[in-house]
C-alpha cells in the first residue's frame, strides 16, 4: 500500500468529495479517479459508498480510518527520518588521527578550516598509526591525519590513495630540569617497537645516542601525552612531539634537551582513499588544501 494511496483516501473521507479531494491532492478529477479506481482494484473491495452524496467510506473502510491514518503518519515520519539520516551521513565526516595529533594539533586544525555549512559534523577517533590505517581502507574513517617522517613515502599505490602534507612537528627530547648524566645512565620513557614513535626511536634516536652514556628505559608506554607527564613528573626522558609539550616548555615544567640529545623532524599527512569520500569529506580535504 503506497502513502500517496493512503492520502487520497484520508482526503476523501475529510473533503466528501471526489473533486474537493482531487483539489487537495492537485490532481484533475478524472485522474483522481482512475486512481481512486486503481486503490480499488489492489485491494479487492470497493472503498467508497458512490451512491450517497456527499460520497463517504464504506462501513468496513470507515472502521480501518484510524488505522489507515496511523499508517500514513507512521510512513510519513519514516520518509522523514530517512531524508534526515541521509543528510546527517552526508554531512558528516570521520577523521582517524594519532592520540597525540587528537590532543594538540587537530583543534587547531579545525579552527583554521573555514567550514562553510554549520551543519557539517566531524568525527574524531584517535587511535595508533596503524589502526589509523586501517580504519581508512575499512572505509570506517574518510580521513586520516597522521605523523611520519620526511622520507618516508606511503605503503599504497599512489593511485590508490591521495596524501598530502598538512604541518611539520619536531620529536624533542624534554625534561623537568636540564639533566646531566648520572652515574653515567640518563633513564628515558620508551615506546613498544610496534608502534610509530617506538620505530621512529629505533630509527632517528637511539642509534644517535652518546655511546659514552648509559640509557636505561625506565617505563614504557604507547602514550604520548603519558609519556610527557612522565617527564613533568621526574621519571625519565621523553622523546615528545614538540607541539605537545609546547604548553609545559612555556612555563617551565619541561625543559628542551633537544641541543644535548638527538631530535627529529616531522611531518603531519593528511590521507584519503580516491573518489571515496561523501559531500562532507570531500570539503573538508579541499579546505586542508587550502590551509
């Protein structure tokens, strides 16, 4: 039973008539008609006493109104919710983005985009490099902001997947005070190694240490911003982006020892499958164009 069928009979059986139905639902008359008729033959029965004027329902027609009015505002509401549900999909985009890109550099980020329809909704999910990853070729996510080195390039064909470079960051080694080896140890925050900072440690830190000196991992974690509360707090070392420190450096919590020990340059990279983002992604991947 179609909801345009289940108006006209509503308009029928408020209007009387077949023309001051017809008017209401802007149909000429003898096309209402042939619809009316049409109603008629899918369900089998005759729906409408035609022969008392003004026409009105049929007893057995008259004691399913309530139901059939019920039915029309049921479907009614179901079209509505569905056009709503398309709009807000539409209008909606997922960024996946490292924890530590979540806590300091993506509010910023946003703030520059100039979003032009307030009805543009973003969703964060902060997750490591990987799942980042993979929450984009899961089409969980439409855009993933992640950190990698200058030299590294993507794992994908580049016809599979659009990168581009969106900021710089540093990864700096800070502490609660200027630190001089003691006892010839300098205890430091590590990283697993199946993480991105664990493998960028691996990598650009380690193998640049003073040999002279002992580094001894006194706690490991996968967290950036537990690994600089360490630092506030005295436990050792922490190899940090420099954005997330920034606030500590300024009022003298954390200490840079980026002159005494190994740093490492950055780069923020936005990513995103080919042609696969809705209305909303795909402005918001023009706007981080532009920035």
């Amino acid at each position: 039973m179609r909801l345009e069928w289940l108006e006209d009979i509503l308009a029928i059986a408020e209007t009387g008539s077949f023309s001051g139905a017809a008017e209401r639902r802007r149909l000429t008359q003898s096309a209402f008609s042939r619809r009316i008729r049409q109603i008629e033959d899918y369900v089998g029965v005759e729906l409408f006493d035609r022969d008392h004027k003004p026409i009105r329902l049929q007893a057995t027609t008259l004691a399913q109104s309530d139901q059939i009015l019920a039915l029309a505002t049921g479907l009614r509401q179901l079209l509505a919710d569905l056009r709503r549900g398309e709009r807000m999909t539409s209008n909606k985009v997922v960024i996946a983005c490292q924890h530590s890109l979540t806590a300091m550099r993506i509010p910023s980020i946003l703030q520059q985009l100039p979003i032009q329809h307030d009805s543009i909704q973003v969703r964060l999910r902060s997750a490591n490099l990987d799942e980042c990853t993979g929450l984009l070729l899961s089409r969980q996510a439409d855009v993933a902001i992640v950190y990698q080195l200058p030299e590294e390039t993507s794992d994908f064909n580049a016809d599979f997947l659009e990168i581009m470079t969106i900021g710089t960051d540093r990864l700096i080694p800070v502490f609660n005070t200027a630190i001089a080896a003691r006892g010839g140890e300098i205890p430091y925050i590590a990283y697993p190694s199946d993480v991105f900072f664990g493998r960028v440690m691996a990598r650009k830190i380690l193998p640049f240490l003073d040999a002279g000196i002992h580094h001894t991992p006194n706690v490991e974690t996968a967290l950036t911003l537990a690994a600089v509360e360490m630092a506030v707090a005295g436990v050792g070392v922490a190899w940090v982006p420099e954005s997330l420190a920034q606030s500590r450096l300024a009022t003298g919590q954390l200490v840079s020892l980026a002159a005494e020990l190994p740093a490492c340059d950055l780069q923020i990279r936005a990513m995103r499958l080919q042609g696969s983002s809705n209305l909303a992604g795909t402005a918001f991947w023009s706007q981080l164009q532009a920035l």
